[in-house]
C-alpha cells in the first residue's frame, strides 16, 4: 500500500543500536482517506452510508437512543456469530472501526489512563464545545448482558475515567457502557 501510494510516511527513524528502519505511516490526501472510510462503512452497513452517518451523528450530537437503537441494527447484521467471542479484544477493535471515522472531530485514544485506571476508547472533542466521548466494554452471556452493559458504565464513573478529558476543557461527557454477547449488545449511557 506504501509503494502503490494509498500510503506515504511522516518520518523514519533508523534505530542507532540495530540499523532497522520504522516509519510512521498516514493517509496521504482527503481522497484516499475517503475511499477507506467508505470501504469499511459499506462493509459493516450492507452499502447504506447514509444509515451509518447518520448513526454517527445522533453519537456526535448526543442523540442516544436514536444512535443505540441504529448501532444495535447495524451490529447485529454486520458481525458473524464465526468473528465474535470470548475475548474483549474483538468488540474493541470492531469499535475502533466504527468509530475512527470520526477522527476528524475527535482526538481518538484507547487504553489510555485516566482518573483511576484505564478506559476502553475515548474521543476527546478538538472544539471543547462538543460532546467528549467515554466507551468501556464487557463481555456477557445471555444471562448477564445487561448486568455487564450497567457495570461498564459505573465502571467509567467509579474510575473516573472523564477526569482527564474534563482538565482539558471538555464540560460535557457522554459515558457509554456496552456488553457484547455474540451478536447481542446491550448498551447502557449517561450524560455528564
């Protein structure tokens, strides 16, 4: 992808010690950048971007039940009982997908620290007038999805997740605690 231009690198360092080469790697024009972004949105919508964009902007505007009922829709004919499992690490990086084509509003981090301990994703607003974004995630079982989804979100309250965020500048914190059992989600949020 490198060599064929879909990617071009920002800096390369040379290590003194070994002689490898590492680079850091980005999208190169707003083009590209766009046919991924579409890539991955008609893969997980079945081809309707327009049901996906929407979904993210009832996320980005606070718009909660709207984005939670779309996100369930979306999820479960998007994932395959053969992806899905016993790990937390799958829900995670199919929301890292999901959520990374809002990079351009938001400063994306995942497994970072703050307040008590480390939360899943955050997205920090770059206008602090916009809502910040808090995910934790839980893996359940049919008998005890929602227990987790509620557990996720105390979690991110407990530990208090919003603090570093709330130094920042952000005033207004959308806390979302989601359990996944296969292809079911169970999605418990707040506002703050």
């Amino acid at each position: 992808m490198l060599f064929s231009g879909y990617l071009t690198y920002e800096k390369m360092r040379i290590s003194p010690i070994t002689g490898l080469k590492s680079y850091s790697l980005k999208i190169p024009n707003q083009e590209i950048k766009s046919f991924f972004r579409q890539s991955f949105i008609e893969t997980y919508t079945k081809g309707d971007v327009h049901f996906y964009g929407t979904m993210m902007e009832d996320l980005f505007l606070g718009n909660l039940n709207s984005f939670i009922n779309k996100f369930k829709k979306m999820y479960m004919s998007a994932v395959s009982y053969h992806d899905t499992g016993d790990s937390e690490k799958y829900y995670h990086h199919f929301m890292l997908g999901v959520l990374l084509t809002l990079g351009d509003k938001y400063i994306i981090t995942s497994n970072r620290e703050s307040g008590y301990g480390r939360y899943d994703i955050a997205l920090e607003p770059k206008d602090k007038s916009n809502y910040g974004l808090i995910f934790e995630f839980k893996i359940g079982d049919k008998n005890s999805i929602e227990e987790k989804a509620r557990e996720a979100l105390a979690q991110i309250n407990e530990k208090k997740y919003d603090i570093s965020m709330k130094n920042n500048g952000v005033s207004k914190v959308i806390k979302i605690g989601m359990a996944f059992s296969g292809k079911d989600v169970v999605i418990e949020s707040e506002i703050s």
